[in-house]
C-alpha cells in the first residue's frame, strides 16, 4: 500500500435536462438524454487531516487514495483513534462505489445478453426454415442481331418499414414485384432489337429504415431492424433476384450505404463507420445466393471506414454510386457542379463518367461538364413531412436503364409505382 494520499477532483462539463440526469451521464447511465461536453481531472497530494476534510464535508466528487487500498492495514488503522473518522468515510466510499459499479456491470451484462438474444433469435427466425427456390432460367424471345446491352436496376430509398399514409411494408412488397414485371416486359422489347443477357442491380442506400434516425421515428415504422435486416427485406430481395436469375444469364449487384441505414440512436458517432444495416441486408444476400454462380454482389466494406461509394464499370462506361446525403438540395445546382467536378479532379481516385444518386426522393437529371448527375426516386408515397416543410410530393417510383458497352446510356425509364 502506499503511504501516501492524493485528493483526485473530477472536473465535468454537462449538457442535460436536469441535474439528476447530469449526474447520471457523470455516472454512466447511457439510457439518459444529454452530452458530456468536459471531462477533466486534477490530481494532488494531501495529508490525513485534509483528506478528513474532504470526507466530512461530503463533496459531490470521488475522491480515494491513488494506488490500491489493503484492507488488512485499514483493520488495524480502524484501532487508532487518530484514523477513524476517516477510515469510516473511506469505507463508506468504497461501499458506495461498489454498488454504482456493480450496478453499472448488471446493466451492461443485460443490455450485451439482450443483444445476443436478438441476433440469435434473427439468425434462427430468418434462416431455420428458408429454403431458396431451385432457378432456371427461361428461355429468352429470339433476340435481334444488335449489339448486346446490360439493363441497369436501381434501387433506392425504400426505408422498408416506413409507414405514411399511404404505405408501409406491405405496400413496398407489392411495389416490387410490380416494378418487377415491367422490368422484365421492357426488356423483353430491348431483345426485339439486340441481345440483353446481363442485368446490374444498384442499391443505392436507404433500403432499410433505422429506428433512431430522428425523434418520434418509432411512430412512423412498422417493423424494427431486426424484421427489417432479417426477414422482410431478404425476402422482397429474394424475390426479385429469383426473377432476375430466371430472366438474364448474368446478374451483378452493387451496394452502398444510405443515412437512414445508420445504426443511429445517441451513441452513433461512438459505432464504427463500416456498421450500417443496408450493408448487413446486402450481405446477408450475398451469403443467401453464395451458391449461384450468376449472381455477385459488390459491397464495398472494411472497419473502420463509411465505404460511402463505388463506382461500377460497364463496358467503356462508368457511373459513380453514392447515396447523396453527401450533397444538399437538387435546387441548389452550383454546390452540385462543385462537389461532382471536384470528386472527377481527383478527389476520388476512380475514373468516372456520370454520377447516380438517391436520397431527395425524386427523380431528376442534370447536366455537369461531360457528366450526367441522376437522382432516383423511391417507392415511398404521400409523404407529409415532405408536404409541410419542402412543399413537394413524388410520384412513388425507380429507375431502369440500358447501357451499351461504348456508347454508354441508350435508353431509360421511370417505372411509376403508384397503381398500387
């Protein structure tokens, strides 16, 4: 034991409702609204009588000698008259100390054993019983002699789980499987003029809808991430890249992050950049159709990092994928010119021909130097939010496009969705 004692003062800066909640963000509680902005201590050496001082007067600050405390020594210190008082604060400290640790312990034991419940629990529920489909692909109408084309999907900004008036889980099922059939139908006209063997899918994000992304969210959703992540989005997913391997020979599919597949909640900025669930859902496709040889998944990943673009090459042609929260509103076309011209000159290593992006929820194109900027729309309708503050509501759709391998874009539609 050292024979030495020191008077530790913890200094702490906070940002709370109330004291009792600043003091339980001092003292842990992560479950409590409010920000520690400093935390800061100073340390000094003191005798026995000042560290009495400090006792008695029952500060709001810990304080305890530096190394460790021999409880053998503090029996026989208990017998001197001149360490009792003390030697009694000192263990009414500890006592009090351990406590608050203990308690702090359980909670995050629970909070760790709830965790593994869940993930258990979603491996088993999404993956016991699932059984994929065998596939075979259909025999193609005699397709023209023209030069062969890739059909490009792009997906974005479903927020699966999402509820307005007007939509929710169901109803993005449902959208899908008809954005399906029109797929399939006009590329089928495409193969009346030339070969379209290959499909690329892009995800560009906000597939899934996080649960703290913004408060009074748990109002507008219909299913958590785990629902989200573990059942309904594999299948929706399923579903459409089972009519794709029935319909191409070959399909590829490239996956980037969206905001609103952050983790979120008040401890986001301490996860790791790379954890988003839109990448889980990409990657628990990938491991669904790992035993099909006509199907890759592009997932751009790695700890420690967002992984917040890829670029995807077809042919001669190249297009930058991002989700967009990396860029304001569509109305505001000089930050746009700035922010794309920037990323060609270098900023992204990559050699990129267009950009295409999601986010804002409607479709538009604008013209950037030799670069085409595409926005997507999504499969979300009537949204009030959107009513109130943007004045503004999108017709529910997604993009379809053909690329031929040296002219690039040949053709594109807007599939509109809201039939249903």
């Amino acid at each position: 034991m050292s024979d030495k004692t020191f008077l530790i003062t913890k200094n702490h800066i906070v940002k709370a409702k109330n004291m009792r909640q600043a003091r339980g963000l001092v003292e842990g509680d992560g479950d409590l609204l409010g920000d520690i902005l400093l935390d800061d201590y100073d340390i000094q050496e003191v005798d026995e009588g000042q560290a009495s001082e400090h006792f008695s007067a029952a500060k709001n600050s810990y304080y305890n000698s530096f190394d460790e405390v021999d409880e053998m020594i503090i029996n026989q210190q208990e017998e001197q008259d001149s360490t009792v008082g003390i030697q009694y604060s000192t263990m009414d400290f500890l006592r009090s100390e351990n406590k608050r640790l203990a308690k702090q312990v359980e909670k995050h034991k629970n909070i760790s054993e709830e965790a593994s419940q869940t993930i258990y629990r979603a491996a088993y529920d999404a993956f016991a019983n699932f059984k994929l489909p065998s596939i075979r692909r259909k025999t193609p109408r005699k397709s023209g002699k023209g030069t062969p084309e890739t059909a490009v999907v792009v997906f974005s900004d479903w927020q699966l789980g999402k509820v307005t008036p007007d939509y929710n889980s169901q109803v993005l099922a449902k959208r899908i499987e008809l954005y399906t059939e029109k797929m399939i139908e006009i590329a089928e006209v495409q193969r009346a003029d030339h070969p379209v063997d290959d499909l690329r899918v892009w995800l560009l994000g906000d597939i899934v809808e996080g649960e703290e992304i913004f408060p009074g969210q748990s109002h507008l959703i219909d299913s958590g991430i785990y629902r989200q992540v573990g059942i309904n989005g594999p299948e929706i997913l399923s579903g459409f890249f089972n009519a794709a391997l029935e319909n191409f020979q070959n399909v590829y599919v490239t996956g980037i992050i969206g905001n609103h597949g952050s983790v979120g909640g008040r401890n986001k900025k301490m996860y790791d950049p790379e954890s988003n669930m839109d990448r889980l859902l990409y990657k628990i496709l990938s491991l669904i159709f790992s035993e099909n040889n006509r199907i890759k998944f592009n997932i751009p990943d790695g700890r420690g990092e967002r992984h917040w673009y890829a670029i995807d090459r077809i042919g001669n042609y190249s297009t930058l994928l991002i989700h967009g929260d990396q860029l304001p509103s569509p109305s505001s076309v000089t930050a746009y010119g700035r922010k794309v011209l920037s990323w060609k000159d270098g900023a992204i290593p990559e050699e990129f021909q267009d950009v295409f992006m999601g986010h804002y929820h409607q479709q538009t194109k604008m013209t950037i130097g030799s670069s085409i900027l595409r926005i997507s729309g999504s499969t979300e309708s009537y949204n009030t939010y959107a009513q109130e503050y943007f004045s503004s509501m999108s017709r529910p759709s997604q993009h379809l496009m053909f690329i031929h391998p040296e002219n690039g874009v040949t053709s594109e539609y807007s599939i509109w969705l809201d039939s249903i």
